[in-house]
C-alpha cells in the first residue's frame, strides 16, 4: 500500500529502556518528514512495533500485539506495519516471509535512518534492514524526543551495543558491538533537555562502566559523570545499566562527591554462586561482587541497591541456588527484577552439557520473589514517618487528586496533590509503605513572621 503523505505514527514499544530511547528518537526522526506521533493505535497511518527478544515471553508477547495489527489489515485497515528493535534484527528475513502484510523490517542501527527506510515503505516497497552500522563512524541520533519537554525525567544513550560474552545473553547478536557516543554530544543533549525542563538524566547503555574505553582521549565513565553533574539545572544523575566486572572506584568515588547522582543503583548480579557466574561468564565472583557494595555503602550510606537475576540456569543446583538466596539477604537488595532462564536462540549456553529444569526453575523462582517481595517491604515501611524530598513527576495511575514522585533512593511516593506541583521538588512524609510504593502527605514549610 503506497501512501501519498506522512500522517500519523504510532510505536508500540517492548522491553528495555534503550528501546523506549530508540522510540523517541524514531517520533522525533519521523517527525522531520510531518509524520505526527500519536498514542491512539487507532489514528495510526502507520504502526511500528519496537521489539524485545530479551526473553521467550516478550517474543511470544509481540507476535500477538503484531497479530491484532494483521488482522485489522486483513479486514481492510489502510495501515503501513513495520517491525523493529531486536526480534526484528534476530528474525529479520523471516518475519518478512512469514507475514507478508508486515512492510517494514529493521533492527537497533536501523534507527538513524529510519525516515529513508519509511519514505521507501510510503512508496509501495517492502523493506528489511538488518545491517549493522560502522562503529566508527555510527551515526547517534542528537533529535530530542518531542515528547522529551512534557516530562520531569528523559534518557539519554551514551553507547550502543555490548562487548559483553555472557552466555545467556542475545545482546551482542540484535545491538552488534559497542561503540561509545562522544561525549560533547551527550553534554549537548543533556543541556539541550534541560532547557525544556527535564531535570533529572539517566545515561543508558548496555554497559555504562565501559563507556570510553576503546575510544583514546575520550573521556570515562565516572568523568562523563562529573561533567553531567556541572551542567546547570541538572538536579538528579541516574544511570542504567551497570556491569559489575566494570565498576571501578573512580565511579564509587563519585557517589561520595556528586550530591545529583541519586542515593539508587542498579547493579545486575544474576547469580550469588560463583560456579553459575563462572558459566554465565560474567567475569567476577560474589566476592567482588560484595566487595563493590561494601564501598558504595562507604561512599554513600543511604544507596540502595536492586537487581537482576536469573534462576535455573543450566546446571544451577539446590546448593548454587540457596547461595543466590543468601546473597539476596546479605546485600538486602530493595527491588529485584528476577526471571527463569529462558533459552535464547543463538547464545552459549545452549551449547552447555548441564540441563535445565523448567518446572523446577518455577518453584526456585516463587521462593526468590516470595522474599524480594518481603525484603522490598521492610524498606519501604523503613520509611513511615520520616519526611522525605520528592520529585514529582506525574499524577497517580490511580487515584484522582493524588501525584507521584520518586526520592533520590527511588521510593516511589503518592501523595495528595495539584498537578501544578509535576517538576518541583517536594517534602513529603511518608504515612505507609507498600512492596512497590508508599503514600504520604505533603510538609508544608510554617509561615508566619
């Protein structure tokens, strides 16, 4: 179906926060050409799905979501359907054979040219693009998102890709290599986004810590921080996601001299045996991995830290199990972000002698939420009665006349509230935790003379 103008764009997006980026960019990219980007799938003149192959699920999540799209084309939608982000890199070819209706096919390095991949779409071609860009000369994308000036927070990418080789890990095979973005062109974007009002930045890659390395003259990670930190109006510094094996104390150190990077880190550990992370190949023990938090708590007492793991990884006994549990008690993690392996096409550990079990996988993972869940509550019932400094950045999901905001540590925290007070910084008491969340009440400063 060739379509004579741009209209309206719709992107349906999966997964990571590197893909809600690439979303952004993908409006703001379009947008050059008139296309409008629309929330309403409905309105759509043309629908992208921007896809996670992360895991099993995700996959099986978006071929449903493309079902729907299909169906509505077959009944006689005018509609141009396009797939992108990683399953699109992994499937590319077949996606194309196996759903003719689809038009467009294009992977992560397909983003910086996606208004060409759509104009030859627009003209009545079917496309697929999968190539991997050159890691010299890749081409980041420095549009801001035109949604990026409604909102209290933003993203921005400092690298792409992954040199990482963890055999469970489809990364390296939909993002390609790493290539680090120069860091005059994050600055300029940071400036550039606090000029629409955002406040608080979060740097994503795949691994931050290794930011720069290959790059001579380039600077680090922890220096890149610092220059963050000196850009007036940026009021709060977070960044995802971090590999232990990378995390050096000049990055520790910064917790302690950097009051804008928040009091939360996410720091993936994935096991606590030392037998699974050896095959996981991720490069450092429990012990040092302990040893990380330990000075991050040195630097910066109140951080609180969450994760991610994997549970039944091929070959995990009861006993590496039980070592993950306790590692889950000894760091007291606040929030875990745990699943079952999932076997992904492609990557090592399908090679692995040892099997997995996934009924067995299922019990070890209720048992490890069952006391996240418990861990993640203590902490945020820690929390009643003191009065905390919130940013608010939305109304409630839930209740009406309520707004929501994190603290520096990443409690999230409902209050009753005006939607005059979204982007402001707010002294709240928090009256009651819950797992995720908490509720409290504004502390109004006294007046008087």
């Amino acid at each position: 179906m060739a379509q004579s103008e741009p209209g309206k764009v719709y992107v349906h997006t999966f997964g990571c926060q590197m893909n809600a980026y690439d979303t952004g960019k993908i409006r703001a990219l379009l947008g050059r050409d008139g296309w409008e980007s629309t929330q309403d799938p409905d309105q759509a003149d043309l629908v992208l799905l921007n896809t996670c192959s992360i895991r099993e699920k995700a996959v099986d999540k978006m071929h449903s979501v493309l079902g729907e799209f299909r169906r509505e084309k077959r009944e006689g939608r005018q509609v141009l359907l396009g797939v992108a982000g990683c399953v699109a890199q992994m499937e590319g070819e077949a996606l194309m054979k196996r759903y003719p209706d689809v038009d467009l096919v294009f992977g992560p390095d397909g983003v910086p040219h996606v208004r060409k991949l759509v104009d030859e779409v627009a003209a009545g071609n079917r496309v697929l693009d999968t190539t991997f860009l050159d890691l010299e000369t890749y081409p980041f994308v420095t549009d801001l998102d035109p949604d990026a000036s409604s909102g209290v927070g933003a993203f921005v990418t400092i690298q792409k890709g992954c040199d990482n080789k963890c055999t469970y890990c489809i990364v390296p095979a939909t993002r390609g290599a790493e290539a680090s973005r120069p860091s005059e062109q994050i600055l300029d974007e940071c400036r550039r986004l606090v000029a629409e009002g955002v406040q608080e930045i979060t740097l994503i890659g795949q691994n931050v810590n290794s930011y720069g390395l290959k790059v001579p003259g380039e600077r680090t990670f922890a220096q890149l921080l610092y220059a963050v930190a000196d850009i007036p109006g940026v009021e709060r510094i977070r960044y995802t996601t971090s590999h232990p094996r990378d995390m050096g104390d000049d990055v520790i150190a910064a917790y302690r001299d950097l009051p804008q990077l928040t009091s939360h880190l996410h720091l993936p550990v994935q096991s606590g045996s030392n037998k699974v992370l050896r095959r996981m190949k991720r490069f450092y023990t429990r012990e040092r991995y302990l040893r990380i938090v330990d000075g991050l708590r040195e630097a910066r007492p109140d951080l609180a830290l969450t994760t991610d793991v994997i549970v039944g990884f091929p070959g995990e006994t009861d006993e590496q199990f039980e070592e993950t549990m306790t590692l889950l008690d000894e760091v007291g993690f606040v929030g875990s972000f745990s699943f079952k392996y999932s076997p992904r096409p492609g990557t090592p550990s399908l090679r692995l002698k040892e099997g997995y079990d996934d009924a067995v996988s299922g019990e070890r993972l209720i048992r490890y939420q069952d006391r996240q869940r418990e861990l993640s509550l203590a902490w945020t019932r820690s929390h009643e009665g003191q009065v905390v400094r919130v940013l608010v950045e939305g109304e409630s999901r839930h209740d009406e006349g309520v707004v929501a905001g994190r603290t520096g540590s990443n409690l999230m925290v409902n209050f009753p509230g005006s939607l005059d007070l979204i982007g402001q910084f707010v002294d709240v008491r928090v009256t009651r935790g819950f797992t995720h969340s908490s509720r409290g009440e504004r502390v109004t400063p006294p007046t008087g003379g």
